[in-house]
C-alpha cells in the first residue's frame, strides 16, 4: 500500500464510519439550519455577491464549528476503543498524518449538511444580487473562513476527548470557542486571541478577501500579533497561524495517544 493510497482508505474508512454515525446527522442537521436563520438575514442583495458570500461566511462561523467540535469530540477516543488505532500501525503512515486522516474524514462528513447550507444561500445571494458568480464566492467563502474554523475546532474537540470525558469535552469547547473569537476583554478582563492574527474565527480571511468590515481584527491585547486588516497579507498570516494551530493541536493528541500505548 503506498502512503497516498494509505492517507486515502484512512479518510474513507472514517467517512463511512462518521456517515453511519447518528449523533453526526443529529448533531449537524440542526446546526446546519440554525446557521441558516443566522446568515440569511444580512444577506439584503443590496452590497457585491463578494461581500454578501463574505458576510454569510462570518454568520456561519460563529455557529458551525462549535456543531462540529460536539460531533466530532469522540472521534480519537473511539479509535483507541475499538481497536482501529492498533489496525492503522501496519499503514505506512506516521502517526500525526494518520491522526489527520482520521478527523478529515470524519470532518468531511460532518460538513455535508453545511455545503448543502452554502449552496443554498449562494443560491439566495445569486438571486437577490442578479450575480451568477455568487455560488463561486460562496465556495470560496466556505473554504477560506468556515472551513479553517471547523479544522480548528474538531482538533480541539478531539484533543480534549482523550484527556477528558467526552461529555465533559463537549460542554467545555463551546465556552472555550466563544472565547478564542468573541471574548470581550474589555468588559471583563482575560487573556483571547481575540483580535489577533491567532483568531480562529475567519474575520482576517473574510476582510482580505471579501471585504467584510471585521469586529475585532487588529484590536487583540498584543500589538504586534494585532496587526490591522489589510488584505490579502493579513489573511494568509491568519490562515497560517489557524492551520498551525491545528497541527499542532492534532501532534498532542497523537502524542497523548502514543503515551497511552
């Protein structure tokens, strides 16, 4: 088996398993249609179907990843449990790409629910804008600013699982995502990524982008991890420092893994 074939029947198998899964569709189903009432109502057609698919975006943001972190806590866990981690050793993989295969797969399915929601509200922009190119700014919305957010929080979610009750690890990441993108520290005083370029929340993508005016983009506690919005720079920056956060959220769970062996 070569390790591209490998990476391959690790994210099918987890996808079939996660599309088996009922809590996954139980979880997502509502999710996906709460996000839909968020992010319908500021698309008015009235502004650039960019900046509409930027706008639906952010509203998907704040609600998607936390239904994704919830479905997704037990998903390394459940390896352990079932045996499948001791069947992944004989693939010729590492152990953090195989930890990566196992939530993308798993993840993929999670986020069905949501393409259908994206392309339904590209659709909705598309109509209200008069602009055929909305489902293509909506796609690209989805994959610069949801997408990045959703890969964040299921490694979180994921990681707490193993050092947690899963339970307990699913009540504990909808705080802890409010207060990586949200925390108003001001009010009440906390150290937050919250304005920094280590937000997950998508709001540096969707200014470089899509040109969304950002809340809290260039207002963090530090100053030099605050820089302001300003395109495409600040964007990939952002970006950068979400995936790397991701990775290195995914190597502790699989060193927590290994040490459990």
């Amino acid at each position: 088996m070569t390790r591209i074939a490998a990476v391959g029947a690790v994210v099918r198998y987890e996808a079939r398993m996660a599309a088996r899964a009922r809590a996954v569709w139980i979880g997502m189903v509502p999710v996906a249609l709460l996000g839909l009432v968020i992010a319908l109502a500021p698309l008015t057609g009235q502004e650039s179907a960019r900046l509409n698919a930027g706008v639906m975006a952010e509203g998907l943001a704040l609600l998607v990843p936390v239904g994704v972190a919830v479905v997704l806590a037990d998903r390394l866990r459940r390896g352990g449990a079932t045996g499948m981690d001791e069947l992944l050793d004989t693939a010729p993989l590492n152990g953090t790409v195989r930890v990566t295969g196992v939530l993308g797969g798993a993840l993929a399915v999670a986020l069905v629910p949501v393409l259908a929601l994206v392309a339904v509200l590209g659709a909705v922009i598309a109509v209200r804008t008069g602009d055929a190119m909305a489902l293509g700014w909506s796609a690209l919305a989805f994959l610069l600013v949801v997408l990045p957010a959703c890969a964040w929080t299921a490694a979180l979610a994921s990681l707490l699982g193993l050092v947690l009750p899963v339970t307990l690890a699913r009540f504990l990441v909808i705080p802890l995502w409010f207060w990586a993108i949200s925390w108003n520290y001001a009010l009440l005083w906390a150290p937050t990524p919250v304005g920094t370029v280590l937000v997950p929340s998508g709001e540096y993508p969707a200014q470089a982008w899509f040109g969304t005016t950002p809340a809290w983009a260039g207002r963090g506690q530090i100053d030099w991890l605050s820089p302001a919005p300003d395109g495409a720079v600040t964007g990939l920056v952002n970006l950068a420092c979400v995936l790397l956060g991701t990775a290195l959220m995914v190597g502790c769970a699989r060193l927590i893994m290994m040490r459990r062996r």
